[in-house]
C-alpha cells in the first residue's frame, strides 16, 4: 500500500503519477495500473455529474464518490478533493468537512484549492492528522473571477504562488499541484520545496502529474489544450451500445444461451 509518506519520498526522484476516478470500476483500473494516487477530483461535477464547473459538487456527493474509490483501491493513495466553499468559510467547519473524508469515506488524504485563508488551515488538520495536498496556480473554484486562463504569467503573480507554495509547506502539506501555469515558474517551485509538486499544465519539471481520467480515456468533449488523450472509450462505448440497440431490434438478442431454461410449467389458465 501507497502512503502519503511514500508519495513524500518521491520528490526529485520516481515520477509521480496521479489521476481522477469518481467510480469503483474505474478506480479499480487506475489503481491496478500502478498509479500512486487517486485523486476524487470535484472535476466530477463536469467529468460525470453533468454541470458545466465545479461549483456546483456537495460534501455529500465528494463522500460518496470518495467511498466508492476507496472500496476499489488497494494501493493507490486515495486523495478527497474539497469542493467549493465546504472549506475556507469557518475553521470548525472546515476541519468536519475533510475529516468527513477520512471518517466516513476512507480517504487517505485531502486536497485544497489554496490560497492565502489555507495556509492556518493546513496546519491545523496536518496537526489533527488529516493529510493535505495543496492546490495552486489555476484554481477552477475561482472560474468566476479568474476565469480558466493561465496563473502566474506576470512577475507579482509568480511570486506569490512561490511565497503561497513556502508557506504550505510549511505548514505541512505532504504535496503541491500546480494547475496550468508557466512551466518555468512550476519548474522554480519545484526546485523551492522539499515537498513533490504534481503539474496538469505546468510541463515537464514537476515532480509528477495529474490528468482527468476521463480526457487520458477520450471520453467527454470539453478537453484542456494541456491534456492528452490517450484512448478512446467514446467510440468503444457508442459502439457498444449501437451493438445492443441493433440486435434487440432486430431479434438477435436474447439468443436461446441468453435465456432461462424454461421452467417445467403445466398449463396455467
Ligand atoms: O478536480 C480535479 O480533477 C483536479 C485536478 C485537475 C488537479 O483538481
Ligand atoms: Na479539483
């Protein structure tokens, strides 16, 4: 079994490797290709709950998805990520909404879009025991004011992810991803912490990285220019269900080996 310790230890040395599961089957798949950590992205509120961001994920639907991973993961490090506004609004409130994920959910760790109102908060739960992964540069929680465009590309906003990134180290995040910015600034980071940095969109320096499962699989339409697809599962499902739809309507399907022995009935009336 993976361990947030073992994910530490990586930093500058093993690439890291991480995707998104929201499902058993699928995060069963991704763990038994040997992926370090599984993050239950809130990308699930686009990815496969059918809103078009993120905001609109609950705690509630973050646990249950959590769970579902966590019941099909046997090494992968299993990473909750917290959805919009379940942290940041009042400290008690926070820490009850990660722990939640641990609790009741099984996660090994959690992940905070971060900023300056989470630098105290992460200490508080690396204190309590609820490991945290931060989260800077773009931060989709943000799309109303940020919008989805690249952070970091002036010399002040680099700075601050650098200063942002220190200070959640040191307060005792186990690792950093960095979401679409300059890869020379996610290069600087890495190069700043002792801590591994995972990049979506931040090249080839970071110490690992993280896609969505479902743009590797080519599944779904709205792709990052910064992902990759890797497969897809698009065509292998239209296909799939094509072959279903054709054979029931033409007969074909249930043949005699799809069917129930007859029972031995008399007649009824
Ligand atoms: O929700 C998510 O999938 C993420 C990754 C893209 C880092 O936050
Ligand atoms: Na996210």
């Amino acid at each position: 079994m993976t361990t947030v310790r073992d994910v530490r230890s990586m930093a500058g040395r093993d690439p890291i490797t991480m995707l998104t599961a929201y499902d058993a089957p699928t995060a069963a798949l991704v763990d038994a290709a040997g992926v370090d950590l599984i993050l239950v992205g809130d990308s699930m509120g686009n990815a496969t709950l059918g809103y078009d961001s993120t905001l609109p994920v609950t705690v509630d639907e973050m646990k249950s998805r959590t769970a579902a991973v966590s019941r099909a993961t046997n090494d992968a490090v299993v990473v909750a990520d917290m959805p919009f506004l379940s942290i940041g609004v009042d400290e008690a409130q926070s820490i009850e909404h990660c722990g939640r994920m641990l609790k009741e959910a099984d996660a090994d760790a959690v992940k905070l879009e971060c900023g300056p109102h989470t630098v105290e908060l992460t200490k508080r739960l690396a204190q309590l025991g609820i490991p945290v992964m931060a989260h800077l540069g773009l931060t989709p929680q943000q799309v109303k004011q940020t919008g989805y465009l690249r952070q970091g590309t002036s010399k002040e906003e680099a700075q601050e992810i650098l200063d942002l990134a220190r200070a959640h180290e040191e307060a005792g995040a186990f690792s950093l991803v960095l979401e679409h910015v300059p890869a020379n600034l996610a290069a600087q980071v890495t190069d700043a912490l002792t801590i591994p940095t995972i990049g979506i969109g931040a090249g080839g320096d970071c110490d690992g990285q993280v896609l969505v499962v479902n743009d590797v699989l080519g599944l779904g339409e709205r792709v990052p220019p910064f992902a990759k697809q890797f497969g897809d599962v698009q065509s292998a499902m239209e296909e799939a269900i094509d072959g279903y739809v054709d054979a029931v309507e033409s007969g074909e399907f249930p043949a005699d080996e799809h069917s129930h022995v007859e029972a031995d009935l008399d007649e009824l009336y």
